[in-house]
C-alpha cells in the first residue's frame, strides 16, 4: 500500500494513552496515512488527552493554540482531539475550539479514518459513545523498533474513586482475551522487544472470563525467559495472593510493584471510595514483602482532598514512613467536574495543599536515598534501554526492581542485560560501571495451554 496522506500524533497522559496512540497509528496506516513527526507538514494532526488532572487539560488547551496557528497556515489540515479530554469536553471542544474538526473518545478509534473523510468534506465529526465490548484486541499497535513496549489488556475501570473521571471517560471494565495477548507479546518478542508492561487502569481485575490476571502473567511470563514482564497501575483491592505467588514464581516477572495507597487516612480513603483501610493495606503490603523477598514498591498520593486535616495529612506521612516506598507519584488534589469529590467542595487552600505535598515529596526523597544508598557496591542486573539523557557517553536502563541505572557505554548494546557494579547513587538514580554481559535467564517450564 502507497502511503500518500501523513499523520502526526501528540500524546499527553498515562501510559495507556501512550498504548492508544499506538492503535490509532496502526488504524491510520492500514487507511493509507504514514506517521510523520513534523507538525507542519501534516495532513491529520491529533493530540491524544488525558483528563485525570486540571493541569493536564489545561497544558493541552495550550498546545491546541499551536495547531490554530498550523490551521491558519494550511487550511486543508485536519485537526482532532482524541482520548480522555474529547469524552469529556465534547461540547466545549466543538463550539469553543472551532478550528478543531474532530473529537473521538477512546472506545470510537476505528471509525477516525471514516470521520477524516467525512471532514475533508468539510463536516465536522463527532464520536465519543463509551463501549462495554471495544478493547482492540485485534489490532496489533504500530510501534517501531525499541526495547521496552506497553501492551494494553484491559480497558476502562469499575471502582469509581470518588476522585478519579476514568469510569467516565473510558467506561467500565472489559479485558482482552488471554490468547490475544500472548499474541501480541509473541509478536514483540519475534520483533526484538526485550520488556513488555501489561496495562490497565485497575490492571489486577483483569479477567477475560475464563482467566484472571495471574493467568495472564504467568502465561506472557512463558513465552520467553529472556522477556521482563512488568505491569502496571494496581488496586490494593485486587492484588490477590495468587498473583502475589505468581510474581515470586518467575524469574522474568520483575520484583516491582506499583501499590497506590493515595492515603494513609481510613476517613479519606472512605471519602474516596478505595475499599481498604489503611490496616489492610499494611497487611498487604507485609504480605507482599514477605512472599517477594527484596521487592520495590511505589505509590500514588494525592494531598489535600476536600476535608483532609493535618491528622490526616500526618497519617498519610506515616504510613511513607512505615512502607519506605522505593519511589512515589505524588500530587495535590485536583477537583475534576461529575466526580464525587466534585460535589465535596474543595475546602483545602492551594497554599496548604502545596505545603502538605512538599512534605511528602521530601519525607519520599530521604527514603528513596536511603535505600538507594544501600546498593552502593552491589552488581545488579541492567537491561540496557538507551543512550542516558545527560550524557552521549553513557547508557541507561533499569534493574529488575525498576531503579534507574547509569553506566559508561563501553562495549555495550541497547537491548542486552548487563551486570553493573554499583558505585554511587542519588535518590532517583544509581550510577556504576560494567562488569560482565548478563547471563540469560533459564528456559522456560512448559507454558499453559492457550489457543493462540
């Protein structure tokens, strides 16, 4: 096929966005449009939202800016929101942004060639309607050649944090068949891909109706030894015992594990609708430390939710203080519209909030020194990913539990694993030198029947 027509794609957000850039990309180019990374010479120009935080919108408000003026300079562009934002901004997107041509929510990708067409007819289009069958199984996303791929299994969320837009504006949960995901696992593998991280917005409810998410771990986990399966984002509600089991299990499924916590307060956490109380999220933690010898944990939290008072913000520094997350996401509270936080008010002042959130960002900076201290002069395995970003001279990658690593290039490539002697270390990066090639992990045991 002749690509004649060019699309150039931003992408703001989570990983998932990132994961659906990748299918509308393969969409497009199976419609006869080739990718390009220069905005002024396309003739289809998205931006893939994210509507989690108001700052978020607000950066791609900006951006859009920029697209008037590449409208203005050649009118035939076709200019379209996609993601998060265009479901929930659908109206203001159309009737404010007039340059903008389409908006098309997260469940409608397959039908963007169609409205393209329609739009270079001169008829906006529109197309947001949330799906509870939609999840792309059978599309395998355009990605180039890398290392490191993300790999969607499940789509939308049925927890409904009082906080969080998800369920709105990516609807319920649905997964991917098993089958199909080791599919296209096997496909990155066959490809060069030496890492794949299984997605979802609550990633442990996975279940395709015959088998849950330890199912579907243990399976990609066996398709190649060589291949570090990660997965991310997590509920505590759901990281059940068995998955816990399964990642200890095998060698390839990395000792790392994102477990937001968002609170260390059971007033706020039942406030926000997050099924634990702080007692059982410790328990769950002690559960995973003790099953997964040396695992790295990291967190969300969010400060300053509607109510919250220095006794909370102090159980929440608490609870830090007892996990000693390895690293942490942290963020002050953001009302978004139709949410149940929404209606709470927002009663915390920004002042206090960025207070409160300072603390936690420094009490997490100490600990993650702490502990990255103490792999000073420990050889920890890499998995080369690239060139570091602060020097040409040195690589970068990361370590089965997730901790940055930089080390002088030398005689090595991207893509293999290496050992590296640690010899010094800030609180988000360890650096260090080469000191042998990596042996490879063992062969698999014999895989789970799957048809695929």
């Amino acid at each position: 096929m002749q690509l004649s027509r060019s699309v150039y794609i931003e992408t703001y957000g989570c990983q998932m966005n990132v994961a659906d850039t990748e299918v509308v990309l393969s969409i497009m180019r199976d419609a006869g449009y080739r990718r390009t990374e220069q905005l002024a010479e396309a003739d289809v120009a998205l931006v893939n939202t994210c509507a989690v935080r108001e700052n978020a919108e607000q950066r791609i408000y900006g951006r859009l800016g920029d697209f008037r003026h590449y409208k203005r300079e050649n009118p035939a562009m076709i200019v379209g929101v996609l993601g998060c934002m265009a479901e929930r901004l659908r109206k203001d997107l159309m009737e404010t942004e007039s340059y903008v041509d389409l908006v098309v929510g997260p469940d409608e990708y397959r039908r963007l060639p169609e409205l393209v067409e329609h739009a270079l007819q001169g008829e906006k289009g529109i197309a947001v309607k949330l799906s509870r069958v939609e999840n792309y199984d059978d599309i395998i996303p355009l990605r180039t050649e890398g290392v490191s791929a993300w790999v969607s299994v499940m789509r939308g969320c049925d927890k409904f944090c009082t906080f969080c837009v998800v369920p709105f504006t990516r609807g319920r949960e649905r997964s991917r068949s098993l089958e199909g995901v080791v599919r296209e696992v096997r496909y990155l593998v066959d490809h060069g891909f030496k890492e794949v991280t299984l997605l979802g917005q609550n990633v442990n409810s996975y279940h395709d109706g015959v088998y849950d998410f330890a199912d579907l771990m243990a399976a990609v986990a066996q398709i190649d030894r060589s291949l570090r399966v990660r997965f991310t984002t997590s509920h505590p509600h759901d990281m059940s015992e068995k998955l816990i089991r399964t990642i200890a299990e095998h060698d390839n499924i990395c000792k790392f594990i994102h477990l937001p916590v968002q609170s260390g307060s059971d007033r706020i956490l039942e406030l926000m609708n997050r099924t634990y109380t702080r007692a059982e999220y410790l328990s769950l933690v002690e559960k995973i430390k003790t099953l997964v010898p040396g695992v790295s944990l990291s967190t969300d939290v969010i400060a300053g939710f509607p109510t919250e008072t220095p006794a909370d913000h102090e159980q929440t520094l608490d609870v830090i203080r007892e996990v000693e997350y390895d690293g942490a996401f942290t963020f002050k509270y953001s009302p978004r519209e139709n949410t149940k936080a929404w209606h709470m008010g927002d009663d915390v002042p920004d002042s206090v909030k960025i207070e409160r959130l300072n603390e936690i960002i420094e009490l997490q900076r100490e600990i993650s020194y702490r502990k990255n201290q103490q792999e000073v002069g420990r050889i920890v395995e890499v998995l080369v990913e690239g060139e570091s970003k602060k020097s040409v001279h040195d690589f970068s990658g990361r370590t089965d539990t997730n901790k940055m690593v930089v080390f002088p290039k030398g005689n090595v490539r991207v893509g293999e694993y290496v050992n590296v002697r640690v010899e010094r270390a800030n609180s988000a990066t360890l650096f260090g030198t080469v000191v042998h090639t990596a042996t490879q992990p063992a062969p698999s045991p014999e895989p789970m029947e799957v048809n695929a």
